[in-house]
C-alpha cells in the first residue's frame, strides 16, 4: 500500500480502505503513474516536477477520474444499466446508496490523496532554493497544485456535501483527527479560493500550439470556475467564464463531426479543455475494460440500458458520425458504450470540453431570461451533432431543453447525476427506491458519508437521512 494511504488514517480507516479496495479492485483500480510517497523530499526542481507528477497521477488514479468517481456520475443518471453482480454498484443505478458502499469509500480516500499531495507541493515547493526552479516553473507547479485540490474540493462538495478542509500536509496518523465537516458552501468557498490563488499563476496560452489540455492553465481554472458558478447559482459569473473560452475560437472550438473529438484515435483535439494523458502502458485509464464487451477483450460491467439506446439510434440523434457512435452493439440486443475503446487502456478521461461550455453559458443565460443567446448557445452544440435547431420558446422549456440536450451530448461522461441533483430534478426524474411510487427523497441529492471514515473519527457526521 501507497505512504499515501497511511498518512491519511486520520480520514480513513486503514483496515477499511485494504477491505473496500480489494473487494472491488477487480473493476476500480488501474496501475499508478509515476507515482510517489507523500513524504517525496522536494528539494530542487527535479523533485518538485516529480512531486507534481504524483498529484496528477493521483488524479488520474483508479478510485478518481480514472473510474471509480466517474462512475458515480453516469451509474446514477438513469441511462446505464450494471451487467455483473456486484450489489454495491447496482446501488448508484437504484439510488440506494448505502454508507458502506466500498466505491464512495475508495472515492473519498482516492480524492484525499489527491488533495495530500496537492498539499503537499503547495506547502514545500516555495520553500526550494535551486536556481532551475525558475519563478515562472515555481508559479505554474503551485498554480496547477492550487487547481487540482480546487476541482477535488469541488468534487467532494458536490458528491458527499461539507467534508473537512485539510489545507496542510499530512505528516503523521493523528494530524487531522478531530476536524469537523465543513458545509457545502465552504466547501465550494474553499474551491474558489483555490481558483483564485491558482489563477494568476498559471501560464495563459494564447496559440493553439501553446495550449496544454493535459494540465492546467489560467483557462482550465476558469472551466472550473464557469461550472462552480453554475453549481452555486450565480449566472453571471458562470456565464462570464464560459464566454472567456468560447470566445477564444483559435484555442477551442466544438469540432465536427460529433465523434471527431474522441473517434479514430485522436486526442488533445481543440474541443478538449482538460483531458488526462494515459499511455496504455504505465498509465492505464480503466475505463475500456468497463465498457468494452469480452468479444473486445473487456467485461461489459456497465452498458447504455434499452431508454439511452433507443434515444441514440433513432431519429433525429442517428445522424452520421454523431452521437449514435458513442454507442456499438455485438447483436441487436447486446450494446456497449464505445467513448473508451482504445487497446490496452490509453483513451483519455475527459475532464472539460468546449460543449459543457457552450451548456453552461446557454443554461446560464435562460436563468437570467437571456433567452436568445441561450438558444444560439445550445443550437451551435445541436448543429455540431447534426440536429436542427430547438424549438424551445419560454424560459422553463429552454432550460428542459438544454437538461436533454447535456443527457445526449455527454451520455458516456459523468455529468447526468450531478446535473439532476444540482438543480434538484432528480426527485422528479426518480423514484424513492424503498417504495417505488414517491418521488427520490432530496437526501438522496447527496451520497453518504463513507461508514469507515465515522468509525474512526467521531467529529464526522453522517449526512442526514442516512
């Protein structure tokens, strides 16, 4: 086991974490990259890079963006059905989630990590003395520090709710016993604070060859920003930061086809704001193996269900080249998601792309009663996938309009749930799973806290309801 893990026993139990991980790791987990000890020496430039390193790879880690926590976002929309036995999983689908489902306890645990080694650089890189680390290096290794443990913060805020804010490294086992759970809105203050101490250090590409979309910059912080805001209900500024990149067309632009922004092998494509790099070797993004069926090499563990389907063949969304390629089938009833199908395991995990952009500043715009951009916004993501324009006229029909539209344009990335639950529709799109005849209970708009973080540290609270 990783130093990582032990050096966060004050957040998680140990025993718990080896239970939970093993128990799942037959479908959770990918080998690490490039991967270092929280307790790495950071000393000169070198080991500065390299603890960097492991804060991306953490972040592309198994239990995060690498399966465990994308899964919750497309398990529980609605439109995936779990094909193995494990009852954990089919949990998310019935939105019966339970507190000691091993997924959210290897989520939280993989995002801590993060977060640790986050803290990490954050704390020791001013502290280097070596005439390679350059101010400008010095600037982007903590900017892009400060923007990961901004987007594992937001992340944690909008899957369990208020979670304690750790901003220090963890050095010992008892370091952070005993630190209670903020509330949600801190949790996301605490986000934005980040964004704004990572904003100006980051370096802000002005060229298509210049713009990195495998780590952060200035505008990757401000793709954060624009979905945070969105989150918060504060139109103005969400709709503010996505304009800041649609309006840089030369960087990034909705490309067509549909499927040119992940098909035939292509990655890094100006769609992409943030994608993580997998090499297949080293880095494997587990997600193939998930979605793939056994007649290409995969298990099949999650596949669109017969609704998502059916909304994906047919008219007007079989368009070619459009969003029906998201989808395949071995027969005409054994269909599989085809968005990750690179052999081992090299496709990217799409963090940002330029459509969520163009939905937020559309989704922003009709709450302000914008509804003419609005409707320009969400009709240039429907004339990319080859659909004609809406025919959505009032405010409430807009804003239905572009919850369907990010179901479609976004089927395979793990927005569905969040979308529902932040806007609360998901009490009226589900049904409480003990009952089946009563809308989902608003509790359930949050998941639980792991059961293996209360045991042991009394000052976590459960979420109520659970």
């Amino acid at each position: 086991m990783s130093l990582t893990y032990l050096k966060i026993a004050s957040l998680f139990s140990t025993v718990a974490l080896v239970l939970s991980l093993s128990a799942c790791e037959q479908f959770l987990d990918v080998a690490p990259r490039e991967s270092i000890a929280d307790d790495q020496t950071i000393v000169d430039q070198k080991s500065a890079s390299t603890a960097l390193n492991g804060v991306y790879s953490a972040l592309a880690s198994g239990g995060y963006y690498g399966t465990s926590f994308q899964s919750i976002g497309y398990l529980g929309g609605g439109d995936i059905q779990w094909t193995g036995t494990q009852s954990q999983v089919q949990e998310f689908i019935t939105h019966n989630v339970r507190a000691d489902n091993s997924t959210i306890s290897t989520v939280w645990s993989a995002i801590y990590v993060t977060i640790n080694r986050a803290n990490h650089v954050i704390t020791n890189v001013p502290k280097v003395s070596d005439p390679l680390l350059t101010d400008a290096l010095r600037n982007q290794y903590l900017g892009e520090a400060y923007f990961i443990r901004a987007l594992a913060y937001f992340d944690l805020a909008r899957t369990f709710g208020g979670v304690p804010i750790i901003t220090q490294p963890t050095l010992t086992a008892t370091s952070n016993q005993g630190i209670a759970r903020a509330t949600q809105a801190e949790t996301y203050a605490q986000a934005l604070s980040d964004l704004e101490t990572a904003e100006p250090l980051l370096p802000n590409p002005t060229t298509v060859q210049t713009a990195d979309r495998y780590r952060a910059t200035r505008k990757t912080a401000w793709a954060l920003k624009a979905r945070l805001y969105l989150y918060q209900g504060n139109w103005a500024a969400a709709e503010d930061y996505a304009t800041r990149l649609i309006s840089d067309n030369a960087n990034y632009q909705l490309v067509a086809p549909f499927n040119a922004w992940f098909a035939n092998n292509v990655r890094g494509t100006r769609e992409s704001v943030f994608e993580l790099f997998y090499n297949g070797t080293t880095e494997v993004n587990g997600h193939r193996g998930q979605w793939q069926p056994t007649a290409n090499g995969g298990t099949r563990q999650w596949a669109p269900n017969n609704e998502l389907v059916n909304l994906l063949t047919t008219a007007p969304n079989n368009t070619p080249n459009g969003r029906s390629t998201l989808i395949s089938s071995v027969n005409s009833t054994t269909w599989y998601g085809n968005l990750y199908y690179r052999s081992p395991g090299s496709d990217p995990s799409y963090i940002f792309r330029i459509a969520e952009l163009y939905l937020i500043r559309a989704e922003a715009r009709a709450q302000q009663n914008k509804l003419s951009g609005a409707l320009a916004d969400l009709n240039a993501v429907r004339t990319r996938a080859g659909l004609a324009a809406s025919t959505a006229a009032s405010q409430s029909d807009i804003l239905l309009a572009i919850e369907n539209e990010r179901r479609l344009e976004f089927a395979l990335e793990p927005h569905r749930w969040f979308d529902l639950a932040r806007t609360g529709r998901a009490t009226a799109v589900f049904k409480d799973p003990l009952n089946n005849t009563t809308a989902l209970p608003s509790f359930r708009l949050l998941l639980p806290i792991p059961i293996s973080q209360i045991q042991v540290d009394a000052a976590l609270t459960q979420n109520a309801g659970y």
